[in-house]
C-alpha cells in the first residue's frame, strides 16, 4: 500500500440535499466527523491513506452499510492463479474496508461472508474459505477491539464446522464490548431462509396463543430475524459487476440505496468505501414522498426498522 493523499473531488454541495435529507444530515452521525467550513476534512482511511474532503463539503455517512463481497474467483483467474487465492487476497480486502468503516463514521458493517447457497461450492473451496475466517477470527481480533468494533454473525453459525464455529464464537465473545461499530459476518445466511424460519417461528407462538396476528407488523417480525439487531439497510454496495441481491438482506435493504461496481473484491480500496460513501451522500431518499414532500420535510409514512427505537 502506497502512502498517499487523495482528494474525494466532491463538487458543488447540493443545497437542495442539505436542506431536506429525511435523516438529519447536520447531525453528526451523518457528517464525516472532521468537515467543518473553516477546516478542509481530512481523513485517515487506514494507516497509510489519507483522503481529503473538500472545505465547506459535507458527506452523510451511511448508518448501515452492507456489502456483497463478489468476484475473488474470478480475480484469481485472471491471474492465473487458484480460487482460493482470490478469497484469500478477499480477506486481506475485508480487513481494510472494515477498518475505513470504522474510522469514517459508519455503525454498521455487514459482509456477505457465506451464503446458505455457496455449501454447493467444491469442498476444497469451501475448506479454504472456512480456513479464511478462522485466520481472520485469530488474526485479527485484538485490532478490531483496540478500534471498538464487535463482531456479530447473521444466518445460521450452528451450520458451521466446530472449528470455525468456536473461532466465530470466541471472537464475538472478545470484541462484545465494541461500541463504535458493529461488523456483522452472514454466514450459511440465506434471506428467503430467514424470513421462513421468523415465520415459522410467530406461527408457533400463535398456535400456543402467545401472539395475536394483528400483534405483528414489520418491526415485531423482525424481532424474529437473526439481523433483529442490526437497523434497516441504507447503503448496499455489490462488486463483481453483477447487479442482484443474491438472497442477500432481502427485508432489510428494501429501502437501501444500490451501488453496484464492476470491480472485482480483491481490487476493492479504502477509496472505493468512500467513493460510494460519496455516491449515497447524493441521493435524495424519499421513502415513497414526493421530492417537494421531502423539500417541506413531511414525515415519511415508511417507518425504518430500528431496533433502537
Ligand atoms: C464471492 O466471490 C465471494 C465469496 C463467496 C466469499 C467471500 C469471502 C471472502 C471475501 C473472504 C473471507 C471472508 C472473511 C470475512 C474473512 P466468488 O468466489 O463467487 O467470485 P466469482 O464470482 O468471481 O467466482
């Protein structure tokens, strides 16, 4: 990694943006946290990037980013090289983008580690890859803990090997007291599967008269979901040049903003998080409004899940 200083290029601000974002974007949850009119921003992405923001810019930083990590194969054969080696140069791409999460603001990070539908893959690949987040679970707890990150996992870790599984279980245990971002890792996780099973699970408690049926609405059913922690989706970003969900947040990401990039995992940099970033900060979210409804800022009928709230 080269020691750089890169500037972000943001152009005009959009007033109009400004004035009306639904979310608060003068809160300071939403601003990168160095932008100040008499200071240019300028952010440590990792140790050895830095990444200006222009004077009087401000950029909302998504509350909850989630990310489909595609395209290691595909990386590694391009240079001749195996799978597994795209996967691995992936993990090396995940402890970056993790980290530029952290330091830019987000809450929120949750990575599409393992599908339910990639068990199908050869064995040796899905060896490695298991291998992959053991290493990753080691290697890297004590960094993500002096950055205050705590890791959760989404879908179903019971699937895993026992190995991995205690590897997962011990990390979320070390990182538990993280209070500055949440960096959650779906694993076997299936949407369509995670919608099911909370469904499967209120039909229980209905049959045994424990919920009534007008008891529940999005956000009870959500209490039922393994993401039932974890806010509603705002900025989802997919690599690989592929434009699908692939079962991926299918209830949470219903109002997330879509980035889809040609690039391939591996290749993905702490500049491209923020480029993104970048791209989120200018969008207009309506939630179903008129663009003049958010101008006179009407509530939204749309009510985000939050498991805060
Ligand atoms: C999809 O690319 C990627 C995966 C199925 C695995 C993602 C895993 C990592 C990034 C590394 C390990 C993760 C952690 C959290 C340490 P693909 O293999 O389908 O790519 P292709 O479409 O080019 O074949």
């Amino acid at each position: 990694r080269s020691n750089s200083r890169k500037s972000l290029g943001l152009s005009k601000p959009d007033q109009r943006f400004h004035q009306t974002s639904t979310q608060g974007p003068e809160s300071p949850r939403f601003c990168l946290p160095a932008c100040s009119p008499r200071r240019p921003a300028c952010f440590r992405l990792s140790r050895t990037e830095t990444v200006v923001v222009s004077e009087n810019e401000k950029v909302r930083v998504p509350r909850h980013v989630a990310i489909i990590m595609d395209g290691n194969g595909r990386w590694a054969r391009e240079r001749g090289l195996a799978r597994v080696e795209g996967h691995a140069e992936g993990a090396r791409a995940v402890r970056d983008a993790v980290e530029t999460a952290a330091r830019i603001g987000v809450e929120y990070l949750t990575l599409y580690a393992f599908s339910v539908a990639n068990w199908a893959r050869p064995r040796g690949e899905v060896e490695a890859l298991m291998r992959l987040l053991v290493d990753f679970a080691k290697k890297e707890r004590s960094e993500l803990r002096s950055l205050g990150i705590r890791v959760n996992v989404i879908g179903a870790l019971e699937d895993l090997p026992t190995g991995t599984r205690h590897a997962v279980e011990d990390l979320i245990r070390y990182t538990a007291d993280g209070e500055k971002m949440t960096l959650t890792l779906a694993l076997s996780y299936g949407g369509r599967q995670d919608i099911v099973e909370a469904a499967r699970a209120l039909a229980v408690r209905a049959r045994a008269g424990l919920v009534l049926p007008e008891e529940i609405d999005e956000s009870f059913f959500h209490r039922e979901m393994t993401t039932r922690t974890l806010p509603d989706v705002d900025l989802l970003i997919r690599t690989g040049g592929e434009s699908r969900l692939s079962d991926f947040l299918l209830y949470e990401a219903a109002y997330a903003e879509l980035v889809f990039l040609p690039i391939m995992w591996p290749d993905f940099k702490p500049t491209t998080l923020l480029e993104s970033v970048e791209l989120f900060s200018r969008k207009e979210r309506r939630f179903g409004r008129t663009s003049d409804q958010v101008v006179r800022g009407e509530a939204a009928a749309f009510d985000p899940l939050d498991p805060a709230e």
